[in-house]
C-alpha cells in the first residue's frame, strides 16, 4: 500500500467520522429545535440526517471497495472528526450557523479528497466527493439565506 493510498483512506474514514457526527447533530437538532421556525427547521434537518446516512453508507462501502477499513465506533467517530458534537442548548439560529460552519469544513476538506483521489487515478471517489461537495454548498447558501 503505497503512502498516498494510505494517506486517502485516512481522508476518507475522517469524512466518514465527520458524517456520523454531523448525522447525530442532526437529530439531536431534530429532537431539540424549538420556536417560531420549528415545523421548517425540524422538517429540514431530518432531510439532512437522511442524506447524511446514506453518504455514511457509501463513504464506508467505498472505503472497503478500495481496500481499507472503515472507522466503526462512536469513540472512533469522535477521535477523527473535524466536527464538534451538539451540545444539546443551541436555539434555532445557533443550530443553522454551526451546520454552516460544518457544511463548510466538509466542503474544504472534501477538496483534500477529491485532490488525493485524483491524484491516485481514482475518479470513483473524486466524483462521490464532488456531488457530496455540490449539496452541501447548496445547503450551506440555503442556511445562510434563511440566516439574513
């Protein structure tokens, strides 16, 4: 295994360890939002921790397809994420901006990826990333217009 397919799986299992994070963000937003905006804020954030779990799915069958072992414990999910978990007293604003700002760690963490990837010849992955990077953007500009 050469260094930089090592150097692309422990890319990989640190998104997936930030999606299982952010996955349990989201439902504890989910659980906990509360005010004026709570019906489109709660609707939205089970959307998000859906799409989560199935970027979670494919970042770990990936990972397996291309020969390493993906990361399968809540204390490992922890020790690798770039996230911050929910601390469970955020309002409904706080709880938009920490996601923006997770959106955004992701987005420029997943241009890291997509580079190794590339640079390895494997496009499989540089383009699950590239379509993982366009939603979040997308998500990221739809908070921040509901923040102004």
């Amino acid at each position: 295994m050469t260094n930089e397919h090592v150097q692309l799986l422990d890319e990989l299992n640190m998104q997936l360890a930030n999606w299982n994070v952010l996955y349990t963000k989201l439902h504890n937003y989910h659980w906990y939002v509360a005010g004026q905006d709570f019906f489109t804020l709660h609707e939205k954030f089970e959307e998000l921790y859906t799409e989560a779990a199935g970027y979670i799915d494919e970042i770990a069958e990936r990972i397996l397809t291309i020969g390493g072992k993906p990361l399968a414990t809540l204390s490992d999910y922890l020790n690798h994420s770039s996230l911050k978990e929910a601390t469970g007293s955020e309002d409904a604003r706080e709880m938009v901006i920490n996601l923006v700002e997770d959106f955004n760690a992701i987005v420029s963490e997943s241009k890291e990826v997509i580079e190794v990837a590339e640079d390895q010849g494997d496009e499989v992955t540089a383009d699950m990333f590239t379509g993982i990077r366009v939603s979040l953007e997308k998500h990221s500009w739809m908070f921040r217009a509901y923040l102004h």
